[in-house]
C-alpha cells in the first residue's frame, strides 16, 4: 500500500484544512515515500467528487485506499423535519458515500489497483439511541451499512491481474467526543451521562481510538475481510 495519502474534506467546503492537519502533514516523512495532501470538494457533486478521485489516482497510477466519513446529522422529532431536512441529511450521509465509493472503485478498477474502501456508519444505524432524537440520521446510517455489503458483493470478486478485487468494509463507531457529539450534548443536557452510563466502559471515544481500526481495514492484514460490519461502541450495542 502507498503511503500517499490524500484528505478530501467533503462537508463545509473549508479552502484550508483544520490545523491539526498541518501538525499530521509535518509527520509524513518523504524520504520513505510519505505524504499528505489536502482537498476541498462537496460529496454531494457527483462530476467534482469524480474529478477529484482522478486526479488523485493519475499522482502515481494507483488508488489503493479510501475512508469514506462525511456525516452531518440533524436533532429533532420526526414530526418536525422538514423536507430540506431530510434531502440534506440524505444527501450527504448516504449520497456522499454512494458517489466517493463508486468514484474511488471506479479509477481502482481503472488503475488496476487491489484497494479496499472503508464507509463510516454508526452505532446510530444499528440502534436508537437514548437522549437523541434523530430518526433521519439513523436511517441514513443504516442504509450506510446495507451499502457497504452491496458493493462488497459487486466489487471483491472483481479480478484485477488475477489479485482479487476491490474489498469494502464498514465502521460502526460509538459516541465520540466530536464537535458534531458535543452539538447533541449542548442543546440537551443531560444526554452526556445518558451516554456514558450507556456503554460498558463509561465514557465517550476519543477520535484517535479508530486510528488502528482504520489502518488494519486499509491493510492487507484484514486481506480476509470484505463485506464486514465493525462495531466499536465501548460495549454499547452488546449491554
């Protein structure tokens, strides 16, 4: 696998990325062929995304990997979300990850690349969750699930040079301490210590716990694993 990675942030289209990515940047180490790099796009523009993936693929004629995250939620009764909403939530949970999928397989198989994508649902697509009301996002989270399996059984059987195909995973993350997380905890007090009793372990993840989770599904030490659901929940999901 290359050590070229490239972050598309998908969500708010920021020119710059947030300064921790400087600090990851500053890491990657060229002389043994290592570095980062930094892209704006929006998920939901299907051309842009595909672009993007492209430009990407043709840097070193190969794509071996991709994560894709972007997620957006939104907290009220169902009663009370409104059409833009749903489209919104839709859009970029399941749309987005549709298109950055299909856009990475597509120059994999182009490129003749074994690569392996990666979607990020949630614990939230498995269960509901005590203390948030957000039954558009669930859904969405779900479906996310359900997609990752789809495209397993499309794209691992696909012969590339007699390697294999391309091997698709997904990720049911807990509650982490996000920005996003800590948007749900703000506008209801009370849901933090909902969510900490909640799990086996008493507290919330810290974004960094997924780090080892995300290169063993990148690698080719999970080369055995394709259309699998992964949940790390702190034991939420088996109490």
């Amino acid at each position: 696998m290359s050590d070229r990675c490239h972050i598309v942030h998908c969500l708010d289209r920021l020119p710059e990325p947030h300064e921790e990515f400087y600090t990851a940047q500053a890491r990657a180490n060229p002389q043994f062929g290592g570095s980062l790099h930094y892209h704006s796009l929006d998920v939901r523009d299907r051309e842009s995304t595909n672009q993007i993936m492209s430009t990407i693929a043709n840097g070193k004629n190969r794509l071996d990997g991709l994560v894709a995250a972007a997620g957006v939620n939104h907290i009220g009764s169902g009663i009370n979300h409104s059409a833009a909403d749903i489209e919104r939530i839709i859009s970029i949970n399941y749309t987005g990850a549709f298109t950055s999928a299909t856009a990475a397989a597509t120059q994999m198989l182009n490129k003749q690349s074994r690569g392996s994508i990666l979607l990020i649902s949630s614990m939230s697509g498995m269960i509901a969750n005590k203390g948030m009301k957000s039954s558009i996002y669930n859904s969405s989270k779900a479906a996310v699930i359900q997609l990752a399996r789809s495209f397993a059984m499309e794209w691992t059987d696909i012969d590339t040079e007699g390697r294999g195909g391309i091997r698709v995973n997904c990720l049911c993350p807990g509650h982490i301490m996000t920005p996003m997380a800590k948007m749900v905890m703000d506008g209801t007090p009370g849901t933090k210590e909902i969510w900490e009793s909640e799990n086996m372990m008493g507290r919330l993840a810290r974004p960094e716990e997924f780090r080892g989770i995300a290169l063993l599904l990148m690698s080719n030490a999970s080369s055995f694993m394709t259309g699998s659901t992964i949940v790390a929940d702190g034991g939420h999901t088996a109490w």
